[in-house]
C-alpha cells in the first residue's frame, strides 16, 4: 500500500502538461440524488424504493445497463419481473433519470480549457435514459465544445475496466501520458492510471484548478 502510494505521488511529480481532459460526468460535471430517483420510480410502479434500489443496484441491473449487457427495454422487463410491477416503460425511465443537477462550480474550469485551446472530453459510465435526460434538458455545457463524449453503454466497457480508457485514448488521438482525467471514484482514478494517463480524484472545482496548474495548465481562475 505504501509502496502503491509512493508510485502514484512520484508520478504525479513528474506529470507533463496534458494536451488532452478527460471529465467524469456525475458528481464531477452534474450532481445526482439516487434516492430521489428510487422515490419516483416507486411511485410509478409501486414497489418500495428500499427494493428497488436493492433491485437496481446492489443485484446489479444498473451496472449491466451501464455496461452496455442490456439495454433499456431489457433492464425494464428484468426490473419488473424482479419486483413483480407492471409498469410504462417511458415512464420508468423518466422517472429513473430525473435525478440530475449542474454543477456550477465546474463551469469556469471547462470554460478556460475551451479558452487556452485545451482539447476537452466526457468519459462516463452511464445508461442511454441517464444520458437523455441530460441531453434533452438543455443544459448549454452538453454537448458544448467537448470533442469526445465517451459513454459506458456505448461502447460496451465500463470504469475501471481497460477497454473504455484505451477508446477513450484512441478518439483523444494524444499519448496516453498527455491524457489528464478527473473522477470522484477513486478506483475509476486508479484505472486510468493503469492505462497510463496522469488522473486525480475531484473533489472540487478548486482542487482541479490547483491541479491543472501543476501540470502547466494556467487557466487565470
């Protein structure tokens, strides 16, 4: 662990300027409240959330929709099946996915890398309804000017595994060691580190400004 410790600051010391960010979507660039979304697909098919969120997370059918295993008619006919409801699919879906909220805070940061000329990107593990909702609420920053939008369900791979870093990698069209990538899963950081790019854990806006400027990045925030 130490040692794991010691690699990862020494690599952070000798990071080189990137020429390509990546951003994590939830909790990075949008906030969202799970249990909001449990509540109303509750109330839309008549299970408690309590199941529910036993029944989309912790058996796995979110991870699986996510993963690009199912799609979203799949997840629906083994979500009713597994809570016994009868529900409208739309309706599920709108209900699962109206979980989301800017954040404001990450704005600026985006806004300088689009002034410097720094190409940015999305890579997020997501679902199709997830990633409608998003799209169709109108927010200016999606998709903005990311260049590269990679998403979970699409290109069946999800974080930490290899496959979606190496897409990811191969539409940046830069050395893996020139990608920086911000995430609020540790283990997600962990993974693009393994594929070689230079990652750090967001916390805050600040912290990723603080960040960036270590790696010659000067966004004049």
């Amino acid at each position: 662990m130490l040692r794991d410790h010691w690699k990862a600051a020494a690599g952070r010391r000798h990071a080189m300027r990137p020429e390509f960010v990546y951003f994590d979507l939830g909790n990075v660039i949008f906030s969202f409240d799970r249990p909001r979304s449990f509540r109303q697909m509750a109330a839309v098919c008549g299970a408690s959330a309590a199941a529910i969120e036993q029944v989309v997370m912790a058996d796995g059918l979110q991870e699986a929709l996510e993963r690009g295993a199912c799609d979203w008619p799949g997840f629906h006919a083994e979500f009713s099946h597994r809570t016994g409801t009868t529900s409208d699919p739309e309706a599920l879906a709108r209900a699962a996915s109206d979980m989301f909220a800017l954040k404001v805070e990450t704005l600026p940061v985006i806004a300088a890398l689009e002034r410097i000329g720094c190409p940015i990107g999305i890579l997020s593990n997501t679902c199709g309804p997830h990633w409608r909702q998003i799209v169709e609420s109108r927010y200016a920053v999606v998709p903005g000017g990311f260049r590269e939008i990679v998403l979970s369900h699409e290109v069946g791979a999800a974080k930490p595994a290899g496959a979606i870093f190496a897409e990811a990698a191969r539409r940046a069209r830069v050395p893996a060691e020139r990608i920086f990538f911000c995430d609020d899963t540790p283990g997600h950081v962990a993974g693009a580190r393994e594929a070689g790019w230079d990652a750090e854990v967001f916390a805050s806006a600040a912290g990723l400004v603080d960040a960036l400027a270590r790696r010659g990045l000067n966004l004049g925030l």
